[in-house]
C-alpha cells in the first residue's frame, strides 16, 4: 500500500487530504499540533504524529519520527496568513510568525522528509498560492503572505536539484472555503483537494520544481 504524509493535518485542506487519500485506500501519516486534531485524523484512519513547525527541536525530530518509510506523496500544508498591506510596515511578530511556518518550517521539513520521497520515486507537493506570482499582482494585501509564498516558491524550485529522483512541486489549491480562505471564497474545499489529486497523479518531469494550480493549470513563479 502506497504511503501518504499530509505535514499540517488537522483541518481545512490538510485534512480533507487525509479523508481523500485515506478514501483512495492509501496509508496516511498526518501530523498535527494537538489532540484534537489527533483525533480527527484518526477518525479517518490516518496515522497521527506530533509535529509543530515552528518549534525547532519539534520538526528537527520529523526524520526520526518516519524513520525507515518511503513516502510516495508528501504534502507540507501548515500555513499561516497575516492580512495588512504595504501602506503600513510589518510587525515583527507577523513577519516571524508567517516566514517561520510558511518558509523555514517548509525548508526544515524539506531535507529531512524529500530522501524518504526519493526512495519512493514520489511527489513533495508543498502548499503555495497564486498570491505568491510576482507578474500577476495586482494589489499588496497580506503581503507578508505573499513574500512568504514567494520565498517557498523559490526554496522549493531550488531543492529539486538536490533530490532528482524526487518530484517537487508548489502547489496553488486556489482560494478555498477554509478558516484561512473564508466563507465566501469560492472554491469547495473538496473541488480544491480532488483537483490537487488529479494534478500530484498526473505530473510529468517537466513539471520539476514548478508551481501548478489545483485544476491543472500550469504557471510560472514570477
Ligand atoms: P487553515 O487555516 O484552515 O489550516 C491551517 C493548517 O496549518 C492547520 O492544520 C494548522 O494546524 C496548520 N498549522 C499552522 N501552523 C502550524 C504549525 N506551526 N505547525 C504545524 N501545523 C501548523 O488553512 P487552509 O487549510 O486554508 O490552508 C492550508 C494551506 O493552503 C496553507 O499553507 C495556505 O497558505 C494554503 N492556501 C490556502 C488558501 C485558501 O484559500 N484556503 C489559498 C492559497 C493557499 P492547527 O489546527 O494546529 O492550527
């Protein structure tokens, strides 16, 4: 049975990928920060592993958490969004919250997890947005949000030259009904994880390194 492991599982797109995948008949590792979340991913029969990106000695422990697996799918989904534009200077406390989860925790978890990857000839699909494309920005909000997309953009397309035998991605799931997402954003959240599946299933080796949306488009980093 093939191995799936969802990094940020607990809610929204992370674990509507665990319920799908598990639904597939793959075997799922989950991680998540809490015991809520445990229990709802073992509601769905995933393995659950502790893991909170931005504690250093908490992903530092990922290699040793999955050690000996070979992980055909591997998504790093945890994120975090702060919402002020460019008219005002980012705190501290919001660069450091968003760049820790969104890009040094995705960096940390990278070398560990991506040799696992390899030896399954797998896909590492790393959660991006199309709020990280430079050509086509049209307004500054959340920009710490989008400099911290663009930065993994950018950590990822770099990586892939250290684990050929890997595929990895960013991957745009488009804006979707979630706690980050909203309400009234207007993408189901099942649209968005079906999509992503389809996507992760049918990549080609062109595909290296590159960001995709979730309903197959193809798209460029800048
Ligand atoms: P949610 O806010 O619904 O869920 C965020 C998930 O990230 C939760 O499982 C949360 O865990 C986890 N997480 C946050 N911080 C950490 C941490 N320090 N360590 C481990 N896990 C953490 O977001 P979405 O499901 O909407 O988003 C998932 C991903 O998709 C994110 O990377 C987001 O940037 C990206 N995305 C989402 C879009 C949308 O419209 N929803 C659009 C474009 C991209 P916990 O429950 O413990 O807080």
């Amino acid at each position: 049975m093939s191995t799936v492991l969802v990094i940020g599982a607990s809610r929204g797109i992370g674990l509507e990928l665990v319920r799908q995948y598990r639904e597939e008949g793959r075997r799922v590792i989950a991680t998540v920060r809490d015991e809520a979340g445990r229990e709802r991913v073992q509601a769905l029969g995933a393995e659950a592993k502790q893991i909170d990106v931005t504690n250093p000695a908490s992903v530092s422990g990922l290699a040793w958490l999955l050690d000996g697996e070979k992980i055909d799918i591997a998504l790093y989904v945890a994120g975090v969004i702060r919402r002020p534009n460019a008219l005002t200077p980012p705190t501290q406390q919001d660069f450091d919250a968003v760049m820790h989860t969104n890009v040094l925790g995705a960096m940390q978890a990278l070398p560990q997890v991506a040799p696992m990857v390899e030896e399954a000839g797998g896909v590492f699909a790393f959660l991006s947005s199309s709020m990280s494309q430079i050509g086509s920005v049209d307004d500054s909000g959340s920009w710490v949000y989008r400099v911290s997309k663009a930065a993994l953009n950018m950590a990822v397309a770099a990586a892939q030259n250290d684990y050929p035998r890997a595929t990895l991605i960013t991957i745009d799931p488009g804006w979707v009904q979630t706690d980050m997402g909203g309400a009234t954003a207007p993408v189901q959240i099942e649209d968005s994880v079906s999509g992503m599946r389809s996507v992760i299933a049918t990549l080609t080796p062109e595909d290296k390194g590159q960001l995709l949306h979730y309903d197959g488009r193809r798209a460029a980093h800048w």
